[in-house]
C-alpha cells in the first residue's frame, strides 16, 4: 500500500478522533471531559497553609524564645 492508501484506510475506520482506541469499558467524552482540577488547587492550598505554619513557627522561635535573629531569617522569608 502507498502511504496515502493507509492513511484513508485508518481515516475511514476511526469513528472517534484519537490515535487510538478507547480500553473495553471507556466510553470518551470529548465535550466534557472529567477533570480533577479541583483536587490540584485543593493540595496546592493544603501545602501552603502547612509551609506558612512552619514559617511563622520558625520566625515566632527565632524572634521571641530565642531574641537571636540571624541574617538568615531575612534570607527565609
């Protein structure tokens, strides 16, 4: 077969745009596809409110238990 043959073979097969076939079971939804957006901004919210803790744990130790700020602690923040 020549290369355009195969392409119009494989171009009239396909029903649905893709390089290949869904796995048995998967029905695609290429209108609205499924998303898990939601749990990315959750988690990247969830990581700084716990790095914003330890930040001002840090600075509360350094600047009132211990009164011995260093030039680090400017570097830190």
């Amino acid at each position: 077969m020549v290369p355009a043959q195969v392409l119009a073979h494989l171009v009239g097969r396909q029903q649905i745009p893709g390089v290949l076939p869904p796995p048995p079971g998967v029905t695609p939804n290429f209108e609205h596809p499924a998303s898990h957006g939601h749990y990315l901004s959750l988690t990247s919210v969830v990581c700084v409110v716990i790095a914003a803790v330890f930040v001002f744990a840090r600075l509360w130790v350094k600047l009132v238990v211990s009164r011995a700020p260093g030039w680090d602690d400017g570097e830190f923040v």
